[in-house]
C-alpha cells in the first residue's frame, strides 16, 4: 500500500507554482494481513486554510481519493499579551473584524471535581480552558469573573485568548463569556477578533462545534 500524490491540488488566486513541488512521501507498506495495522508519518504543507491536500492511496490495483484538511486550531500560534494590550487590540477590531456565535457547554457538569466541594468558577474555568488549548494553540490571557449575588450563577466569566495567524503574524484574539447556572448546561458567546474575516470565521465555528462536543474524558 502506498500513497502519492495525485497533483490535484486546487489553488485560488495567485498560485505560485512551486507548491506543486511540495509532494508529501510516505513509506510503502507492503503489505498487511487482516486485522493488521501499521502506521506512517507523513508531513504536509497547506498553501491556504480552505484547500485541501488531495491525494491517492493506492491499494491492491486500486485507487482511492482521500483529502486531507487543516485543523484551523493548529494554523495559530500562542501570543502572549497583557490584558491592556489585548483590550486596546481588540479596540482597533470592530465592526466587520469583530464575529460572534454562540453554543453550548456542558463538560463542567460531568466534572466530578465539582461534587467533591471544589470552587464551581474554577472548575468552569479549566473545563473551557481545557478544551479550548486541547484543540488550539491558543495562549490564556485574562478571566474576568461574574459579579452576582449567588455563586451558582456563572454568568458574566469571561475568558480572553491571544494568538496569531502562522502564516500573516496577525493578531487574532478570541473571547469566550458564559451565561447560566453552575451546574446546568451553560451558554457560551464566542467572540474573535481579526483581520482576516475569512480565516477568522472559520475558525468560530471550529471552536463553537468543538465545544460542544463531549469530552474524551473526565477528571
């Protein structure tokens, strides 16, 4: 079994055609009986966060097309920022440059920490940011938390993340703020700030359809 490339690779606007030359190669494996499996690294470079890598796995005289696609989360980098940098950032974002969705979240509620007297916005706090950093390189740069008269409501945590686009160096800033109860599902409004619009409502909806999907596990 092998993979090759299949030089299909759509590029928009003005491509530059050395990316062409850009062939990912993988080692053959010869061969596998059944229930047999093996693993292989293979190393790609995506020209944009649309395209896909396609590809041709070739298996016993066969072919079969397979895509590869980038995860949005991983074309950023950490940028580490104060919350006065980020707040004046954020300030020179508005209007077209500035999205929001909103979505569920629930892992805090399966948080068995939470049964065992542990601090509800804390527990909050580290469910969000665990998921968030789990599937994004992203860096935590304030929580701001809720003014209520009770301390099962969460409404008004807030949560601020810096980063920056790997291939422009622009500064995208995400802002995650919670509204509900502490141990009911809660909602969550995703917040980013940024100058590509393109590259920065794609990855708002990555981050709101990773949110709500469970937790591989539990503390």
């Amino acid at each position: 079994m092998k993979v090759a490339d299949s030089s299909e690779q759509t590029l928009v606007g003005k491509a530059n055609a050395s990316s062409y030359n850009n062939v990912p190669t993988l080692e053959e494996i010869s061969c596998l009986e059944p229930r047999q499996s093996a693993k292989r690294l293979i190393q790609v470079r995506f020209h944009h966060h649309l395209l896909p890598m396609r590809l041709t796995l070739h298996y016993n005289e066969k072919k079969f097309p397979v895509k590869l696609r980038p995860d949005l989360g991983y074309l950023v980098k950490p940028f580490s920022m104060s919350i006065e940098e980020f707040l004046a950032t954020e300030s020179r974002l508005p209007g077209m440059f500035e999205y929001s969705r909103r979505c569920t979240f629930d892992d805090h509620v399966k948080d068995s920490r939470m049964e065992n007297g542990k601090d509800k916005f804390l527990s909050i706090c580290e469910c969000i940011t665990l998921k968030v950093l789990s599937n994004s390189n992203l860096h935590l740069v304030s929580v701001d938390l809720p003014v209520a008269n009770t301390l099962e409501d969460a409404t008004g945590l807030r949560l601020r993340f810096g980063s920056k686009i790997l291939s422009s160096e622009i500064p995208l800033l995400i802002t995650i703020t919670v509204e509900g109860k502490c141990t009911e599902v809660l909602n969550l409004t995703v917040k980013i700030n940024c100058e590509e619009t393109v590259f920065g409502l794609n990855l708002l909806n990555r981050i709101a359809n990773f949110m709500v999907e469970p937790s591989s596990s539990t503390s």
